[in-house]
C-alpha cells in the first residue's frame, strides 16, 4: 500500500552531500549519486541491523550508526543505470510515530522544516492505512501530528 501512497503524494527527500534520503512508515530510502560508468564490482556495501559502510572506488561514501534500527536481512542496495544506488532499508518500528530524524546517529540531520513535512507525511501515509477508502495523498494536515498523529482507535464508529 504504501508504494501507491508515495506513488501519488511525492517524497519529502533529506538532501545530503552525496544524495539524499528520504522514508515511508516501513521503510528507508538512500540514494547515492555515483560517478558516471560506475560497476558493480566498485561498490562495497555492508549494511547491518544499525549499521551501514559504504565505498565506491575505495573511498568511504557513508558510515556509521543508523538513526534507528532495521531488519538487515531485508535491506538491499542497487546500482541503476551505473549513476545512482538506491539503498532500501526497512525499519523495525514501522508506526506512523517513527520518523527518523536523521539517516544516521547523529549525522544527515533532516532540518526542522523537512522534519515536519517528514512527519506529516508518515501521519497521513496511517491514515491512508486506517482508512482504505479514502485519498489521503493530497490531502494537508495542521495541528498534533507529531509522533503519528492523534489516535482515534478508541472512537466508536
């Protein structure tokens, strides 16, 4: 559900120096600009349930501590078109009320403005799953969305 979610609402990317990221309620997008001709074989990628290195042409692109953790047997990374890798983490706390801050501790800090569209965004990528019905990927929201948004599973319907 949540690729046609994004499919239709965008994505609120983290610019880094080397890309950017960007993420849904379950998963992590990193995207890693890489010089034009690059193979596979020049891409050393290690990614574990907190950790990540990243090389390309034996120079260390990103490494350290994820922001939170993930399920590494589940994460992947390619090479599209020997200019972009695209890594896909997924996270372990996939609730609305997740958003990661920062790609990693500490560091690739999304600023306050992206941390509340981020934010946003996730509230209503759970309202969409709340409630299959309607088309939340347009829709704006205001007021106590941080950490997922109210919760209105104890209304009566």
């Amino acid at each position: 559900m949540s690729v046609h979610f994004e499919e239709r609402s965008g994505v609120i990317p983290c610019e880094t120096p080397w890309g950017s990221w960007y993420q849904t309620m379950e998963e992590v997008f990193i995207e890693v600009n890489v010089p034009p001709g690059t193979s596979g074989k020049e891409v050393k990628c290690t990614l574990g349930s907190r950790q990540i290195e990243l090389n390309v042409k034996g120079k260390e692109i990103i490494k350290g501590r994820f922001f939170d953790t993930t399920v590494s047997d589940e994460s992947t990374w390619t090479l599209e078109d020997k200019i972009l890798i695209r890594i896909v983490l997924m996270k372990t706390n996939r609730e609305a009320g997740n958003c990661w801050l920062s790609l990693l501790e500490g560091e690739y800090c999304a600023n306050a403005w992206v941390q509340d569209q981020m934010q946003r965004k996730l509230t209503l990528e759970r309202f969409q799953r709340e409630n299959p019905g309607f088309d939340f990927s347009g829709a704006e929201i205001s007021g106590n969305f941080a950490g997922g948004g109210p919760d209105f599973s104890n209304l009566q319907k």
